[in-house]
C-alpha cells in the first residue's frame, strides 16, 4: 500500500484536513457577507467565525472517539490536545489580536504626526478567536467527525 493510500485512509487525518477546510470555506463566505468583498487570505489565514483550529481539533476527537471509544489513548490525547488548542485560541492568541489592533492604531498615529518612527508593516490583527467562534468551530467539528467516521 503507497504512502498516499495510507494517508487518505486514515480517517482521524482525514477528518482534520475536513474540519479545517469547512471551517476556512465559511470563514471566507461569512467574511464576504459581512465585509461585501473577497479577501483571499480568509482562506487560509487564522481568526474569524468559526474557529477552523477548533474545527480541526474537534473533528480528530470526535473520530477518535467513534473509531476507537472513550478509554482509548487516541481519544484521550485528542481530546487534551483539543482543551490546550481551544483555550489558547480564545486566551492568548486573542489577546495578541487585540494588542495587534491597538499597535497598528498607534502606528497610524504616528504616520498622522510626521514621525521620525519607522513604520513597518503592520501586524496581523486575526490572530485568535472570541468563546462563540470557538464554539461554532467546534460543532463544525464534530459534525465533520461523525460523518467521517462514519464513511
């Protein structure tokens, strides 16, 4: 069996990759309902509705729970992994994303005042998640999981 058949076997892999494409395809078509435009990084950047990390995760967690039950060490480690992923999205890498929006804001600033600052360019301001993006991404998710496992 080739290398790639292993990989497009294995379900919990499978099931990832599904998770975070859904969530990335929404991410972008919600961002084009709201913002009336297409911004080709909503496809693979990070942040937004939903969480495609909390997606990903999910989706690994819910497979491993269907292909191998609840006592299993598959499922145990996906589901550590999940709590680390979801809790950092909405911690510290939100909190990056709001210290982000207030350094470009003083960079803009500056530009207004003819500084002598050196403006570099500015820093990502999507970088982390809010509770109910995390919470979209992760039913997303599951519903990714179930019907993988499920195949």
């Amino acid at each position: 069996m080739s290398v790639f058949n292993q990989l497009i076997g294995n379900k919990i892999l499978v099931s990832a990759f599904c998770g975070w494409f859904v969530a990335q395809v929404l991410k972008t078509i919600l961002y084009i309902i709201v913002n009336k435009e297409f911004n080709p990084e909503r496809l693979m950047g990070d942040g937004g509705m939903p969480s495609s990390h909390s997606a990903t995760v999910m989706a690994v967690v819910t497979t491993s729970y269907a292909l191998y039950g609840a006592s299993s060490f598959e499922f145990a480690i996906a589901g550590v992994l999940a709590l680390i992923v979801m809790h950092d999205a909405t911690g510290v890498r939100r909190e990056t994303g709001i210290q982000a929006k207030v350094i470009n804001n003083m960079m803009d600033w500056f530009l207004q005042l003819d500084s002598d600052i050196p403006v570099e360019e500015k820093l990502k301001e999507f970088v982390g998640h809010t509770p109910m993006q995390v919470l979209f991404g992760a039913i997303i998710g599951v519903i990714v999981g179930v019907i993988v496992s499920s195949m």
